[in-house]
C-alpha cells in the first residue's frame, strides 16, 4: 500500500512524523501497562467473558458504532462545507472510514488524521484548507469530552458521595473543560490570528510561514460562522451520547448490571480520561485509564478490562468498510494532486 509515498511535503509539514523519542516513550508506556496487566488480570476470565457476551447486544453495539461512523463524518462534512471545500458526504464518510481503520494500527508513523486530510485534499488541492477543519474538529471534541465528563463527575459526586479523590478528579475535569473552552474561544478570534502571523512573518521559515498563514486564513473562514460552530458542537456531544451507549450495551453484554445513570456517568468520566491519555501515548494508556475508572464504579479489574476490549473490538469490525477502501486504493492509481488550482494547495 503506497500510503507514506503519495503524502505530500505541504501535509508532512502540517503534521510531520513522530520523532523517535515520543514512539519510544509509546512503547515504554504500553510495555509498562502490559507488565501490569499480566501481573494483576485473570485474562483467562476476560475471554470467558468476552466470548460468553449475549449477541444480541453486541448487534446492538456494532449498530451504535456504525451510527458513531455516520456522525463522525456528518459533522466534519459541516465544517467541511463551512470552509468551501466541496466534497459529497459519501467522499467525506470514506475518508473517516479510511483514517478509521489506519487508527487501529499501534504505532503509525503517520497519523489517520494526517491521512485523512490527505485522501481528501491532496484532489481539489486544498490540503490546508481540509487541515484547518480538521484542527477545529478536534478541538470541540475537547470540549465535548470535558464537558460530558465533568457533568458525570458532578454527578457521581453528589449521588454517591465519594470522596476527596474523586472531588480532585472533578476539579482537575473542570480545569480541563474552562481551558479547552478558552483555547477554543482565543482560536476564533481573528485578531488574534493574525498578531500570531505576524510574528510568523518574523521568525518562521517562509514555507513553513506560508502554509500557517494558509492554515489561519481556511481557520478563520469557518470562525466566521457561529452558528455552524454551534451546529457542529451539538453533533459531536451527540456522537459522544452513541459512544456511550456502546459501552453501556458492552456491559450489558457481559452481564455488567450497574444502574443506568451511574454507569454512564462512569463511561463520561473514562471518555475524558481515555481523550487525554490518547494525546499522551494512545492505545495502552488510554485502556489503563477506561479500566481505572471502571474499577472504582465498583467492577473487577477483568470486567472492566473486558469491557473496553469488546467495545474496541466492535469498533474495528464496525470500521471494516475502509479495509476494503485501503484495498481499493491499494491496487488504484495514485489519486492526482491538485486538480484545481493547477496543483497548487491553497
């Protein structure tokens, strides 16, 4: 598959490769959790569990993950079509099912999301422009995350009254949730950006300057639309209701019988958890940090470790359609770069 090869040097530049240091640091941190799972998990009880899970429910699942797919690529369409890139929905949902499935794989060299800019604006070049869409995309996905997770730590603390823990863990979602608000906020401020490229224009290297400046101004064009802001906000706080439910119809497939507002409560908080970690280190960390939270809502470390592994695993079954798009690319000629413009990215 000729993935690396038809990157091209403006989307390396937007998000180059990882360096060596941090895929290191990946690996010391998943060969640490790995220690510690083999030291205190009765993995022979997790694939009991996992292999005795009611169907019914795991159809369910893969339903609910499906509908995730659909959000997913509903919402960065909107930002999409904000930012006057015209891309079909269907061109849209086969990028993110793509970049779905590259996320799968420990230690990409190459981000999805990198790809995923890639597979869409490598054809109208308008690479930048795609970026700046996803960068916004992410960022109300902090929002959301902290939001919802605050909410159920506020939730779990006045219900269950638990302890100083957990209130520190409020406090520290909380801080999460007014910073990511904040950095959101300050990113739409179009004085702002252009104080920031004028202080590029001094210091960067003019291609690198170039491309930020290009970055902004596509930035800046969806900030100018609140509303579709707003819009876009709402559909990723509804995606992350469909992730919920998957994990809650996980549990239930396991035979995990927490009450409904508790559990859910509990999956918020380990949402955040595990969105924080994946910017630390990514699959091994953010398992340790679901489990974490799971045990304290009072599961055995094997239900909670089963748990987030059915829920995953569904996912990628759930994500086998851009398999057979990769596989599809795989034996396509390499798609042309900058159709429009001449090739050349704006």
């Amino acid at each position: 598959m000729k993935i690396y090869q038809q990157v091209s040097p403006d989307a390396m530049a937007l998000r180059g490769k990882r360096p060596l240091w941090r895929r290191l640091l990946d690996l010391a941190i998943l060969v640490g959790v790995v220690v510690l799972a083999i030291r205190y998990v009765d993995f022979g009880q997790v694939l009991q569990l996992i292999l005795s899970a009611d169907w019914r429910y795991v159809l369910v699942v893969l339903a609910l993950a499906t509908a995730s797919r659909f959000l997913m690529a509903w919402k960065w369409h909107r930002l999409l079509k904000a930012a006057e890139v015209a891309v079909d929905f269907g061109r849209a949902l086969g990028a993110y099912y793509r970049s779905s499935m590259v996320s799968q794989v420990p230690f990409m060299v190459i981000g999805a999301d990198l790809l995923r800019i890639h597979w869409i604006g490598s054809s109208i070049g308008k690479r930048t422009v795609v970026a700046a869409t996803v960068v916004m995309e992410k960022a109300l996905g902090l929002v959301s995350a902290f939001l919802l997770g605050t909410l159920g730590l506020s939730f779990l603390l006045v219900v269950r009254r638990t302890g100083q823990q957990d209130a520190s863990l409020a406090v520290v979602g909380l801080i999460g949730l007014v910073a990511s608000l904040l950095l959101l906020f300050l990113s739409l401020l179009e004085g702002l950006h252009l104080r920031f490229l004028k202080v590029v224009e001094r210091l960067a290297p003019r291609r690198l300057g170039s491309i930020l400046e290009r970055l902004s101004t596509a930035y800046r064009l969806v900030a100018r639309k609140p509303w579709t802001v707003v819009r876009v906000l709402a559909l990723t706080i509804l995606e992350h209701v469909v992730q919920f439910s998957m994990l809650y119809f996980s549990g239930r497939a396991i035979g995990i019988e927490l009450e409904l507002p508790v559990f859910l409560a509990g999956i918020s908080v380990a949402t955040m958890m595990r969105r924080v970690a994946i910017y630390i280190e990514g699959w091994g960390l953010a398992q340790a940090a679901s489990v974490l939270v799971f045990t304290l809502l009072g599961l055995t470390v094997e239900q909670s470790l089963s748990l987030s592994l059915l829920s995953d695993a569904i996912t990628i079954v759930g994500s086998l359609p851009g398999l057979v798009l990769l596989a599809r690319d795989a034996v396509a000629s390499p798609p042309a770069v900058g159709v429009e413009n001449g090739g050349r990215d704006r």
